[in-house]
C-alpha cells in the first residue's frame, strides 16, 4: 500500500492532466450553453494552475485550442489575444529592469542607501526594507531579493564575528591579567595562609607554584564556561535577527512591487484584463501609470511601516533604545560598516554605462508620470487631442530601444590602427539581445495572453452576465464588507497559488458585479494578491529567504499572517479615503453601467 501511495504521489501531475477534464465534462454535455462550456474552460485552467500539473505558460494557451473547438470564439480571435498593448508595457518594464541588473547598477543604489542608515538593528532593517521595496517597484522582486539577502547576511556574519571576538578578548584579558598577578604574588612571597584558607581551603597544603598553576586552571575552565554561555546567547540573538532581516527583504519585496503598475504581474493582469480590452473599452484610460503610482505609493508606504514595525517587535523587541543604538559605540557596528563600504569600494566609479541606464531609467519614470496625469494636459495631447494614441507601452518600448542603440561607452574618435595592428572595435550597446534572452520571462508574456482570453471568451460566452446575476444578493451587503470579504478569499488563495495565477483567475469574475464601481472591488483583490506573506512555497521571494535555512515555516507563518491582515486592512483603508477621492468610487460610472448593458 505504501509503495503504490508513493507511485500516486510521484505520478500526480499525469493524473491531474488526465482526470480534471474527465471529471468536468459533464458539465457542458449536460448544459450545452457557451457559458456552461466556457465555465468547463476556466475550471480546467484553474486547477491546473494551482496544482502547478503544467507549466503556467502552457496552460495559458488552452483557450488556443478550447475556445474554437468549443464553439465560443474563433481561433484568429482568440489568438489575438495573446499581444496587446499591456503586453508591450511589460516588456518595456523588463528590458529596462534587464539593464539595470546588467549593469549592477541596483546594487549601486542598495549599497550606497544601507552606507546612509547605518547597521544598528532597527536602522539596518528599516534601511534593508526602503532599499528592497524601493528597488522591486522597478525590477522583478525575485531578482531584488536574491541580491539583498547575501548583503544582509554577510552584514550579520560580520556583526557576529566581531562580536565574538570581544568577548574572547574581554574574558582572555581578564584571565591573562589575573595570572600574571598571581606569578608577581608568588616571587614576592607575601604570606599566602590567610588567601589560600579563605579562597582555596583545598590548596593550603600545596606551594606556591602549584597554588598558581592550579588556580590558572580553574580560571581557564571559567573562561571556557563563561565564552560557551556568551557564545549560546550570540547565536540565540543573531538567528532572531537574521530571522527578522530574512522575512523583512522577501517582505518588502512583495509590498514594494504593490507600488508601480509593472511592478509585479497582478498590477498589469488589472490593466490588462479589464482596463485595456472589451470589458470596459469606455474607461477612459483610469487606470495608467501615474493614476496607480497615486494610489498605490502611500498604501505601500503605510503597509512597509506598520510592516517593519511587527518584524520589529518580533525579532528585536520593544527595547529601542538597544535597537537603534542610542548613546553606545560597539566596535562590531564599524566593521559591518567597512564591509559595506569595501563592497561599495569594489564597484568602482560609476561608468558611462551606468550613468546611461540610470540617466534612461529617470527619463522613462518622468514621461510616464507626465503623460497623462489628470489634472492637466499631459505631452501625449501633442500627438492626439484626446491623448489616447500614445499609451505607458509606447513609452515603455521607446525607452527601452534606446538601450540598444546607446553604446556602453563613450565612443572614442580617432582614425589610426589599433595598436600591434588590432582592429579598433566599436563599443558594445548597453543592451544586447542574446542578455534579454536569458534573462526575459518570455512565460509571463504568453500568461498575460491567457488572461486575455478568458476575460474575453467570458464575455463573449456570456458567462460573465451569468457570474454577475450570482452576485446579485451581495448587494445587501454594505461595500466595504464586500471589499474585505473579497481580500480575505484573495489572501487566502493567492498562499496556495501564484499571484499571478490567482489575479488572472478572480479578476474576470470581480469584472461583472453589482452596482459597485468596478474600481473598488478590482484594486484591493489586486493588491491582496501580493500579499503572500505566510508560506515559503507562496511565492519565489519567500522561497529563496526560505532557502538559507534559518527561518522555519511556523516563522513564516506567525509574521505573515499578521502582516496578511495589517496589509488587507490598509487596503481597505485606502480605498475608502483617497482611494474614493482620485477614482470617483462612491458614483457607478457610466463606462461601467454602459459596459453591463451592452454584454
């Protein structure tokens, strides 16, 4: 019985594939509607994204093959699905984080941030917690952990070492000091009767050499007890504070990603699936870069402190004073700073290169946030009076074309031969293609496109007008109720599934409600999905903090869930102060109430 168990579970994958769809067909045999079928659809996808049975890519081209054979939308239809203009923006927003990894300039900015704070604890974690969130609004948060976490650990070695060795040297010069007394004691001959009866009754019958050496012995064995117990309380405090530095980076990683709209996938799966396609064709562009940027920055601000607050209590305690170092000067401090700053050292001077790459990466942040910002008339009415010709994607590819065309140093004029008759070469660009082919998660592209075509099969099926006539009854239920209830499922499912996954699912069905603004279910879901806070296996920042092995899952799992509640509740939160006011989310808008009617 045992070994057949094993073969099941070592051939789960295979059965998943074959048995999910035998055991959904039913379905639409039984209801032969398009929205029954389109259901039958999307519950194969779901279970094998979750289980993970195929690769999430593959699974995403699905609708490919089952939406034309099903009857619900043509295949040249569907596969227009898998490039659109979102698609161009997350590529933009790649090519750039590809070169800005390229060109180490992240490690730059991560180094010379941790040189300003400083290494005492509270000051190291807060500083370790703004670099990582800042640096994941950008580049991926799997590439931004997997560069903080050896800093933060050489940091530590470092701290711990160092701490070490002063106490060896604080317990070896006591000792020493004592003995060479105890040697000055015995040449002298002081009378020895009344020390020895009253410190070391059992040495009286002894000499005086004997007394020194013996009592040089005992002094030993105390040195080696009172070293063992600093030794055994170094470490008890140093793993609490790697614990802490290791769950505040994949933390911060996370929450830092929740900030822009190419900083992780679910963002964009929102301006995708609902913003950029047939669902709300209407909406006027609400949701861009800087419209996201202005509501999701302070709620990721507000969610890294209350954040570093928790991790603070937890691993460093309420004792501030120890924490951020008030009024003490530990040597230790110094030498973790010069390993920061040797690290630094090592980078060199900022090349043409990188000056470049940050100078490009500067550029692209201000076009997106001034194409159209909303209380004025942004650049992009020059080309089109309404602004809607030029979108973030084209920005995005713009500015990433020029990576390619700038050379990675300054070219050099001169018309005489190389030296020893070398050929004189030009200069490489600051990024070439067979780099962004390694490094390009060409998977996400076509999960994107998957999105697509459920969110469009949905709606052409008519199973997304089914979904909202469910949903009907949730119309008692006061809004922010709604809200919450709706995080918490999200929360909850995204700690067993990818976040991507979980976004691309629920987002399609949220899109069809109750005389909500579709804005003020969609946002908080989107942002939930990221808080994936409570198990190593519930997304890759996690994961690699996991790896390292100090953290154990029950760790995990204490942090994370506070921090899953702190973060549901700030969302909430801010979608009902200045999320309301930016979005307008106490009205239902017309491009929504236009959209329900038309499917």
């Amino acid at each position: 019985m045992d070994g057949f168990m094993k073969w099941l579970w070592s051939h789960r994958n295979y059965l998943i594939i074959f048995l999910t769809p035998i055991l959904f067909l039913p379905l639409p045999l039984i209801i032969p509607r398009p929205e029954a079928k389109c259901g039958f659809a999307i519950i194969v996808m779901a279970v094998y994204w979750c289980t993970e049975c195929l690769p999430l890519a593959v699974t995403a081209l699905l609708p490919v093959i089952l939406f034309p054979m099903m009857g619900i939308m043509e295949s040249g239809e569907v596969c227009v699905q898998y490039l659109k203009d979102s698609n161009m923006l997350f590529i933009g927003g790649l090519l750039v984080a590809i070169a800005v990894e390229n060109w180490n300039l992240h490690k730059r900015i991560a180094l010379k941030v941790l040189l300003l704070v400083g290494v005492r604890p509270a000051l190291l974690m807060m500083g370790f917690m703004v670099v990582t969130a800042f640096l994941s609004m950008w580049i991926s948060n799997t590439a931004t952990t997997a560069m903080m976490l050896p800093i933060a650990q050489a940091i530590l070695a470092q701290l711990s070492a160092t701490e070490a060795e002063a106490d060896e040297l604080e317990l070896r010069g006591g000792h020493n000091n004592h003995a060479f007394q105890l040697e000055d004691v015995s040449e002298s001959k002081p009378p020895l009767e009344k020390f020895e009866s009253t410190c070391f009754p059992s040495l009286t019958s002894l000499k005086p050499a004997q007394i020194v050496h013996t009592m040089a012995t005992t002094s030993e064995h105390a040195v080696h007890s009172a070293l063992e117990r600093r030794r055994q309380a170094r470490e008890q405090k140093y793993l609490l504070l790697a614990k802490g530095m290791s769950l505040c980076v994949c933390y911060s990683a996370s929450i830092g990603g929740t900030a822009t709209l190419t900083g992780t996938t679910p963002n964009l799966i929102l301006k995708v699936l609902n913003f950029s396609c047939s669902i709300y064709p209407q909406n006027n562009d609400i949701i861009n870069f800087a419209s996201w940027f202005g509501f999701a920055f302070p709620n990721m601000v507000l969610m890294l402190v209350l954040a570093w607050l928790w991790l603070q209590f937890m691993y460093l305690g309420l004792n501030l004073k120890k924490s951020f170092g008030c009024g003490s000067d530990n040597p230790g401090d110094r030498d973790a700073y010069r390993v920061m700053k040797e690290e630094y050292r090592k980078l060199g001077h900022m090349t043409f290169a990188e000056g470049a790459v940050l100078c490009i990466f500067v550029l692209l942040v201000v076009l997106w946030f001034t194409r159209e910002p909303g209380f004025m008339p942004g650049w992009a009415s020059v080309f089109n009076g309404s602004g809607q010709y030029v979108t973030d994607g084209t920005v995005a590819i713009f500015m990433s074309m020029l990576f390619f065309i700038i050379p990675s140093r300054f070219p050099q004029f001169s018309f005489s031969s190389g030296r020893d008759g070398q050929q004189v070469q030009a200069p490489t660009p600051l990024l070439q293609w067979s780099v962004v082919h390694e490094r390009m998660p060409w998977n996400i592209i076509l999960l994107l496109g998957g999105g697509f075509a459920l969110a469009s099969g949905s709606e052409e099926s008519g199973l997304s007008v089914w979904l909202g006539q469910c949903l009907v009854p949730l119309k008692s239920i006061p809004p922010f109720a709604i809200s919450i209830i709706l995080c918490l499922l999200v929360g909850t499912f995204t700690e067993c599934s990818s976040n991507t996954a979980t976004t691309t699912l629920f987002l399609p069905i949220l899109a069809t409600a109750i005389e909500l603004h579709p804005l003020y279910i969609m946002l908080p879901c989107t942002i939930s999905a990221s808080l994936a806070f409570m198990l190593p296996v519930a997304t890759p920042p996690n994961a690699i903090a996991f790896s390292y092995g100090q953290l154990k899952v029950m760790d995990m799992a204490k942090a994370g869930c506070a921090l899953n509640i702190i973060g549901i509740l700030t969302i909430n939160l801010a979608i009902n102060t200045w999320g309301k006011a930016m979005f307008h989310l106490d009205t239902f808008p017309d491009w929504a109430r236009n959209t329900t009617r038309a499917s």
